[in-house]
C-alpha cells in the first residue's frame, strides 16, 4: 500500500481465526496471508453492507482490488458482472506516450550539441520502436538526413 494512503489496524486472531487463515493461505497457494486477510476483511464488511460496489469500485480503481479479486467478486455474486470500470490505464498510456514524444523532440533539438554518441544510438533504436510518434519519425527522418 503506499505511503500514508491508508489506516493501520492491528487485529489479534483467535487460534481457530489464526487457523482459518492459514488453511485459506494454503487453499489459494499464496505466498503470504496478510492480502488474504485484507480480501477476507473486504468480504465481511460487503456481506454487513458497510462496504458498497461503488467503494469497490473505488478501490479497483485506485489498484487496491486486482483483477482476480475483482473475478472472484463477481463469481461469487457479491457485485454485478459490470463491475469493473474503465481504470484509467490507456490514459497513462497516453500520458507517457505524450512524454516521450516531447522528448524525442528535445533529442533532435539536442542532436548535435555535444549528446555522445552512445545516447545518440539509444534515442534512434528507442525512435525505431515507436514509427507510431511523430517525433520519434522525425527523428529517424532527420538522422538518415544527416547521414547522407
């Protein structure tokens, strides 16, 4: 969880709590109990109506519920087949496909002044794999010009 985006709660388990966690540890194979607890937490508060599909979706939003989590919700009942919304992942994808093609236009701004030869050679192979861009085409463009 990142930094200060959450609230610590410290719980102490009963011994058949504590071995219900393991056997539920065991039965999905995963490596630690502590985000199966938290699943288990969510679960409850869900069935006690407390927690809500639009908390839920808030917090698949924000990646605290994986994919396979969100599955399992929806397989089990406990929210509807639509649940998972539009994330926002091709507008990062678009946001750093902005950022990289601004830098490829700083790279042919810079081309020239004093950049080593061994950045040069990375910006055109990295330009090579995204013809998509305009500068990353630009710069291929303008490095075949200055070639010849």
């Amino acid at each position: 969880m990142p930094r200060g985006s959450g609230y610590a709660i410290r719980l102490t388990l009963t011994k058949e709590m504590r071995i219900a966690l393991t056997k539920l540890t065991a039965q999905e194979e995963a490596p630690k109990d502590f985000p199966l607890a938290l699943k288990a937490l969510r679960l409850g508060l869900l069935c006690y109506g407390v927690l809500t599909e639009d908390d839920l979706q808030a917090m698949y939003r924000r990646k605290l519920i994986t994919d396979d989590e969100a599955q399992f919700l929806i397989e089990k009942g406990f929210v509807k087949e639509d649940f998972r919304p539009v994330t926002s992942e091709p507008l990062h994808q678009a946001e750093e496909r902005r950022i990289l093609n601004k830098r490829f236009g700083d790279v042919i701004k810079y081309w020239n002044a004093a950049m080593k030869e061994s950045t040069k050679i990375y910006w055109l192979r990295r330009a090579r794999k995204h013809p998509d861009l305009p500068n990353a085409r630009r710069l291929v463009a303008f490095v075949q010009e200055d070639e010849t």
